[in-house]
C-alpha cells in the first residue's frame, strides 16, 4: 500500500494524559463522597444547583423544545427501539436435555440499575441520549439513571426531552468525572449503576476505564475520539466521499479520518476537495486540524488489500461506497458499524436511522462491536440432573476429568455422588470412599 497522505500524530499519542487528572478526582470523591462532588461542580460547571432534575423543571424545560423538533426526536426514537426490540428478540431463554440427560438452559436476565451518560461540550447531544437510554429500557433494565452537563442554568432543553422520552427514571444534572463517579458509587440516587453507558471526552473516558478496573461497574465500551474511515473504488463519487469524511472530523481536533481506495485519481480529487470543504465550514478549525493531524489516505493494490488495511484499522465507522456491496459485507471483519453504498452515511446512524451510534474506538472493533441491547443483559445458566442415572453419567466423568486437572476436591465431590446413589456398584476407576456422617 502507499500512503498519499499519513497521519503527522496518533490517538496512541494522547491516550493517557488525562489518567492522572482522573484518579486524584477519583480518590477525592472516595473520601468525600457526595461533597466532593458539589465542589467539583462549583468548580468545573459553575453549579450550585440540586442535581437531580426536578419534575417541575423537566416539565418547564420539555415546554421550551419547538413541537417540530419533538416530532423529529420522536421520529429517532421510533428507529432506535425497532431495532433494540429486534436485537433483544434474537436472544432469549431456552432449554435442552443434554445427551447425558442433564437439564440446562439460559435465562436472559436485564441489569438492576444502569447509568448513561450523554456527553456535553460545544453540541447538544440529544441523539445520544436515545441511543443509551431507550437500548436499556427495551432491555428491561429496571433504574435507568442518566447524566448531562449543565449548559448555565440547566441542561440541554431537546437532551432533557430524549432523555424523558427514551424512559430515564432519574436525570442528573451533572457532566465530567464526578458524574461518572456519581453513577458508579450511587451517590445522590442510592442506585450504584451495574453498567455506565455512553460517549464522553477523555476524562469521561478515563474514569469509565478506572472504575471498571476496581470492578465497581462494567462499561459499554472505551470510546475515544470519533474515527471514519471512507472505502471507495474508481466508480465512487469524489465530493460524496470527502464531504462525508468531513462530517465526522468535526467531533473535534484529534478525529481520525482515513480514505482506503484503490483509485490513485479518486485518492488525489479527495486530497483537493477536503481543504476547500473543511475551509467552507462556519467552524474549520476543528476539522481543519483533525485532517492535518490525523488524516490518511491510502492507495491499495485491490479490494483484498483495502479489506486487509480496514479490518487492522478497525473504525469505528465504515463506509463502503464501491462496487459489490455484497462482496464487502461478507469480506470485512473489525468495525463499529458499517455504512453500505452512496445511500447511506454516518450522520444517518449518529442521528436516526436505527442500529445505535456508541460504538468502539481505537481499535476495540478487534474484539467487541457498539452498544445494544444485549449489553444490557445478563446470560445466566442453569442445570439439573434429571434422574439419578444422569447425576452418576456426569459424576464419573467429572470425577476423572477433576484428577486429570489435579483438584481432588472437585473429584470428592463427584465421588461422593457416586458412593451416595450408587452404593454397591464398582467403578473402574479409583473412587475416594467418604467417612459417613
């Protein structure tokens, strides 16, 4: 492959500034608990407010969001639960009698409590708030908790809405690492979250990655800064591709944007047209230093290697714009999510189309795939014997296969069902005989 542009700098670069701003804010509340978090408030938010939304102000803030804007988050809302309903309709309970006459089964069981946390900063993220919050509801999650950045006097009016909308029970007027902290330990709520959900900037992203390492709580997944990446063949459309390479990099100055093509000429039309679109935007500086920074284009051999080059990169978002759609959907394997044909872009995911936006970064598309119902859920198993014959078929062999591992105290338990339901038979095998009781 050829790079006809390399990135200058890497997210690897950034990864851990903010891990020591993190774990002092951290050990802070550990300490002081509640207190902590009001100071932090104070200090990063300017608030001194309660933190959790009245029903009197949600109802005041509801009211200011213009009927039209309601409908279309209503609209959002309306994709976003047909597909969580969907996703939560291909997992479900079961049981089976094994061969050796074992009962066993699975119950899929919601979380008690979960926490989503919708991001704040320089956009309203009203979106987001559907994609948490309405996944967990479909899931049966029974406390959804979700927390927002004030924006002055209160948080977002259209966030405030999604978030009533998509069935939070608590809204916590709250953003950064304190908010995080306030989910994971159930501070103001009395409801420790078992899993916090949702997008946020590094610091966020950092205390989700502590708190779960001290197995306080699970996450979703580790989100980084936004990535997309554009695969496009010589049949795809220049200004398509660059404006919608464009659309992701404004999320903000370290946004990786890539290009993976095997057309030198649509490669180079791409690297004319970026700087005129991004120089056209109300705000270039965002994606203007996201492009120079962090953006790529890579000129393959064929599609083979342009798959080979996206499944190491693992974007978070992947667009395909090339021939064969078919070919592409069952060849690639490592992202987010994916985006088939000019039909379709990335703003149709982040916004409404559907499957839900929260979806790994920096290379976790390796391993897992975005937010959905089922991370919302618990897989529990189960099993019975269901005869006595049954009970001494699976005791034999978990007798041998404990002392092929080296725990007897495995084997003894297994023995001990052999001696109990079975007294006078003779096994071919060593059998520990237990002193009666």
């Amino acid at each position: 492959m050829e790079f006809l542009k390399k990135a200058s700098h890497s997210a690897e670069q950034h990864a851990n500034e903010a891990r020591k701003v993190v774990e002092a804010v951290l050990k802070d509340i550990r300490a002081r608990g509640e207190d902590a978090v009001r100071d932090l408030a104070k200090k990063f938010d300017h608030w001194d407010q309660d933190f959790i939304l009245s029903p009197e102000k949600k109802a005041r803030l509801i009211a200011m969001v213009p009927q039209s804007v309601q409908d279309d988050i209503r609209f959002a809302h309306d994709q976003i639960t047909a597909f969580a309903r969907a996703q939560r309709e291909s997992i479900r309970d079961f049981e089976i009698v094994t061969p050796a006459g074992v009962r066993a089964g699975q119950k899929v069981i919601p979380m008690d409590t979960v926490g989503c946390y919708i991001p704040g900063g320089r956009f309203a993220h009203t979106c987001s708030a559907l994609m948490s919050i309405a996944t967990a509801k479909v899931a049966g999650v029974k406390h959804i908790i979700a927390a927002t950045p004030p924006r002055g006097d209160s948080i977002d009016p259209s966030v405030c809405f999604a978030m009533d909308l998509a069935g939070a029970d608590i809204i916590l007027e709250m953003g950064g690492i304190q908010s995080i902290a306030t989910l994971a330990y159930g501070l103001f709520t009395g409801h420790p979250a078992n899993m916090i959900a949702g997008p946020g900037n590094a610091f966020v992203a950092e205390a989700k990655a502590l708190l779960t390492s001290e197995g306080l709580c699970g996450i979703d997944l580790f989100a980084g800064p936004s990535e997309i990446a554009v695969i496009a063949d010589a049949t795809a459309d220049p200004m398509t591709v660059a404006i919608d390479m464009l659309s992701q990099g404004e999320h903000g100055p370290n946004s990786p944007v890539w290009l993976f093509t095997d057309s030198r000429e649509l490669g180079e039309k791409v690297l004319e047209l970026l700087p005129k679109l991004i120089a056209d935007m109300p705000d270039p500086k965002t994606p203007e230093a996201g492009w120079r920074d962090f953006g790529e284009v890579i000129l393959c051999r064929d599609r083979e290697e342009i798959a080979e080059v996206s499944d190491k990169y693992a974007p978070e978002h992947l667009e395909v714009q090339a021939q064969d759609l078919e070919w592409w959907l069952q060849r690639l394997r490592s992202y987010g999510s994916l985006f088939m044909g000019e039909f379709s872009n990335v703003p149709h995911g982040d916004k409404c189309s559907g499957p839900n936006h929260i979806l790994p970064t920096k290379k976790a598309a390796h391993f897992t795939g975005g937010l959905n119902v089922h991370k919302y859920l618990k897989i529990m198993t189960y099993q019975e014997p269901t005869s006595v014959d049954a009970c001494l078929k699976i005791s034999e062999y978990a007798s041998r296969l404990s002392r092929v591992e080296g725990m007897e105290g495995h084997a003894r338990a297994c023995d001990w069902r052999l001696q109990k339901f079975a007294p006078e038979k003779t096994w071919n095998f060593p059998v520990y005989k237990h002193p009666q009781y």
